[in-house]
C-alpha cells in the first residue's frame, strides 16, 4: 500500500461506517422487499468503489483471480462442513428444537427458492462480504491499528449490523418483552461477531472473498433449509 493509499484510507474509513450505517437502517426500515438486492449490491459497488478510490488494489480487497483456486478448495471444503453441521442438527428432533424462525417457515414454495438463489447469495452473502470482509479491512488496515484491532473492528461492526434483523426475527417469533428481545438481540450480535471473525480469518488465509461468501451463503441456505425441515415435523 502507499502513503497516498494510506492516507486516503484513513479519511475514508468513518465514510465507509457511516455508510453502513444508513444501509443498515434504510435496508431494515425503508425500502420495500423489492428492492433488497438491487440495494444492497448497488451498495456494495459505491463501497468497492471508495476502496477503490482509496488506491487499494485487488489484492489489498480480496479479490485478486491469482488467489481463485485456494480460495475455491477452501470454499468447498467449508461448505460441506456447513450442510454436514446443519444435517446433523435437522436430523435430530431435540437438537432440531433450535431452529425456530417463524419468518423463514412462513415463505412460500417460490419465497424459499427466491431466498434461496437470489436473495441469499446476491442480496446478502455477496453484498456483506464486500462491505465487511474486502472493503471495511481494507480501509481500517490503512490506519495505525494493528492488524487485530481492525480486523476486530469489522468483524463486531458485522455484528451490530445485525441488531435491526435480529430484533424483526424476535418479534416474528412472537417475543415482545424487552427482556426476551434484548436477549435475542444480545445473542444475534454475539453470533454474528464471532461468525464475522471466522469469516476474516478464512479470508486473510485465502487470499480471496470467494471463500467466505461460499460460507455466508451456505450458513444461510442450508438454515433456511433446516429451518424448513424443522417446522414441517411440528
């Protein structure tokens, strides 16, 4: 990285939050459903684009062809560990018990498949990835933190980013009290920070973000498969 890439990431850092931000609250509180994809990958194309801007280039974001085929043996790998982990879970009827989402339950046969090859992978796994694991560790890793700390930075703001949806899921389930919401809420953030910190990890040692937008969509897709499963036994 040069100084002039340095020094512009720095400036461009509270941005890039700030615009996370507003894309949080407009994605969770504004905008139609409709609109969920074209959204967020337009949002996810400005924040490639303030990198970018930033001097970083495709390996500083992750996205570097020359890092593919690790990236993709990782992929693979994880994503069998994933539907191996939720098969497991879904199989057993106790265990099973923990798969309660009553908003994904309730989709229709063509509202599964939309989440499934639309929503999950664009709108969300490739979307999210960008923001938190190609552009927001590039732009913190042009500040004076070590290295830790602002991979610690992005993987706890990638779980605040899921207060708001954590909160609609509470309520959807039919949790009301502020004590049940704020723990759900708690556990939601706790969750995804710690996912988010994995999520880095296998990034920096792929060299490439295909790894861990194979591994966000396939978290997503097979818990909404086994969510399904899991509501079609009760």
């Amino acid at each position: 990285m040069t100084t002039d890439a340095a020094h512009k990431g720095m400036k461009l850092a509270p941005v890039a939050v700030a615009a996370l931000a507003l894309w949080n609250v407009a994605t969770n509180r504004w905008l139609p459903s409709r609109a969920y994809v074209p959204w967020n990958l337009a949002m996810a194309a400005g924040m490639l684009g303030l990198a970018r801007a930033a001097g970083h280039g495709a390996d500083e974001l992750g996205i570097s062809p020359r890092h593919l085929p690790k990236a993709a043996r990782v992929a693979a790998t994880g994503v069998a560990a994933v539907g191996v982990g939720y098969g497991a879970v879904a199989s057993s009827r106790r265990a099973s018990a923990l798969l309660q989402n009553q908003r994904l339950a309730s989709l229709s046969r063509s509202g599964t498949l939309w989440h499934l090859f639309v929503r999950i992978p664009f709108g969300t796994a490739l979307a999210e990835e960008i923001a938190f694991r190609s552009v927001l560790p590039a732009l913190l890793g042009s500040t004076r933190l070590p290295r830790w700390l602002s991979s610690g930075i992005a993987s706890l703001l990638f779980g605040l980013w899921h207060v708001l949806p954590s909160h609609h899921d509470a309520r959807a389930n039919g949790h009301s009290d502020w004590k049940t919401l704020g723990k759900a809420v708690a556990l939601g953030v706790a969750g995804t920070t710690v996912g988010g910190g994995v999520l880095a990890a296998i990034r920096r040692r792929t060299g490439h973000i295909l790894a861990p937008v194979a591994l966000h969509i396939a978290a997503n897709a097979f818990g909404l498969l086994a969510v399904r499963l899991a509501h079609s036994r009760r």
